[in-house]
C-alpha cells in the first residue's frame, strides 16, 4: 500500500464528503478508492470512516487522524517542490472560487497571462456568490470582497474595490435624479439578501468621513450579484456595487452613477486560503499573479477615479 496515497485519498473523502465525488476528483476508479481506505483502516487497525447509505461521517480516530494527514502531506508536497523542477514550474490541480463578476471581469480576462507563466497547473475555478467551505469542498483558495472574513484561514488583501451608487436611465427619469441625499425621499433601491446569511443589505453612504445608512422602500429582492444588477437595469431602483462591475454600463450609457459625492464605502477583495495551503507552491504563485494583476498601472476596472468625472 502507497501510504501517502492513501491519505491523500482518506483525505479527500472527508473533503468532499463521499467515495465516489473523491474518486471522481482524483481520477481515480471507485474501486481503488475503497481499497485504498481499507489498507489504510487495516495498518492502522482503526475504524477512520462512518459510512452509511446517505453519507460519510469521521469517527473519533478519523477526526485525530485527518489534521495530521493534512500537514503531512502538505510539508510532502513543499518539501518535494524544494528539490524539484516544481519549485520554479509548479504543477498539479488547482482550485479556486470566487464570485461570479470578479471571475468573469477581472480573473478569467487575464488568465492566459497566468497559464503562459505556470502552463503544467489545471486551473478549477468555481463561480458563485456564496462562501464555500474550503475544507469540505476540497478548495485551495478563494477570492472573496467584504470585510467579513474567517479568521481561521489566512488572507492576503489584493485591491480596495470603489463602489458606486447608480440607477438605470428609465428608473431617473421616472423618479428624479438625486443630488443629495435629502433628495432620495420617495426613491426605491433594490434589496440585496445574502444567500448564506440571510442578511440584508441597504445603502451605505460615505459622509464627511462618516458612513451613514439609509433604508430606501423596495419592490424587489435579490441573492445573486448578477440578479442585484439585473434588478437595477430593469429599472427597479438604486443599487451599490463594486465599479469594475458597472465601468462597461456607465460607459455605455446603460446605467448612470448617481450621488458621486457621497460615494459608498470601498470593498477590500481578499485572497484566502486554509493555513495547511501556506506552502503550497501552486497557491502562492496563484496570490502572487493576483496581486500583479490588481497592481498593475491603467487597471481602471477598481478605482472609478482613473476614468470617471
């Protein structure tokens, strides 16, 4: 039996949450995959697995068990890449999840600038708004905007994202153009509802270095930044979100920055990643390029200063 296979398998059961989704990920038959954490069972002469019909669960060796897998095999791995032509070429798989708009727009624009540098890493990039659990689901790092972080996973700050208030032409001409904030009695904003939390979230205002709230009526709730967006193109009210989000729209004349002069607060965008990744050669360069591409001069998709007014 090939010990460090096998953990890596016992592993990325626990990660994954079952045998078939592990196999499946490694690319491995189901059937090696079982075998494997049988041996496994068997050297050690412990129960690391409790399986039935609907799911995987840790038994209390396997909990004592895992977090050491996970070091093991993460000093394994740098410990390989120092004496290897993976120190400067890493290779592998690598996972990444961040939210739909910053992959779409920003990540995945510049990403033949990363696989021309690192052409052996097989980038698996996840896209969505809800924060993942990045040990279950077996994810090496994640981009996140917003101050609410874990404290439990390292960050590396990338950008402060400016944000903007806007509305849609149709929405201004039916309901007035603010100019300040006592204006937007009788306006309506679109409602943004966290999809993990069920927080809501109103309009946020920077006034003479203070953030004031305000709670504007609303026809429609969204948990998606892309519904959030769509919402306001409709014409359903004013919304705040991230400038590099709306640079193409404002441009374009689809939508209109409104209230420049009391702007929202700026969004920092983090990279986070487990501290078992910290060594992970395939997950510094990715941080690294990330933050290149969110220093690099004339990148006019974060601070609305450059283009705008």
């Amino acid at each position: 039996m090939d010990r460090f296979n096998a953990m890596r398998v016992f592993t990325r059961i626990v990660e994954l949450g079952g045998f078939a989704k592990a196999a499946d990920s490694l690319q491995l038959p189901r059937a090696s995959v079982t075998i494997l954490i049988k041996q496994l069972e068997a050297h050690l002469g412990v129960q690391l697995l409790q399986r039935t019909t609907r799911q995987i669960s840790l038994t209390l060796d396997g909990a004592a068990y895992y977090p050491r897998c996970v070091r093991l095999l993460a000093d394994l791995e740098e410990t390989e890449a120092v004496f290897s032509a993976a120190r400067h070429n890493p290779k592998g798989i690598l996972r990444v999840d961040m939210p739909a708009g910053v992959g779409r727009l920003i990540v995945i624009p510049a990403l033949p600038q990363f696989t021309a540098r690192y052409p052996l890493i097989e980038l698996e990039i996840g896209l969505n708004d809800r924060p993942v659990d990045l040990i279950r689901e077996g994810v090496d790092c994640v981009l996140r905007g917003g101050s609410s972080l874990d404290d439990s996973l390292v960050a590396r700050p990338l950008v402060t994202l400016d944000q903007v208030t806007c509305a849609s032409p149709d929405y201004l001409q039916r309901h007035g153009t603010p100019l300040s904030l006592a204006q937007l009695s009788g306006h309506r904003m679109v409602e943004y509802v966290s999809s993990n939390s069920g927080k809501r979230f109103g309009l946020e205002f920077v006034v003479d270095g203070q953030v004031q709230a305000v709670d504007l009526p609303k026809v429609v709730s969204v948990n998606s930044a892309d519904g959030y967006l769509a919402a306001c193109e409709a014409g359903y009210g004013l919304v705040q979100v991230p400038y590099y989000h709306v640079a193409r729209q404002i441009k374009e004349g689809g939508l209109i920055e409104v209230l420049r002069e009391a702007p929202p607060p700026c969004m920092p965008l983090t990279a986070l990643y487990p501290p078992h990744r910290q060594l992970s050669r395939r997950v510094r360069v990715f941080v690294d390029w990330m933050v290149e591409v969110c220093a690099q001069p004339g990148n006019d998709f974060f601070r609305r200063s450059q283009t705008a007014g």
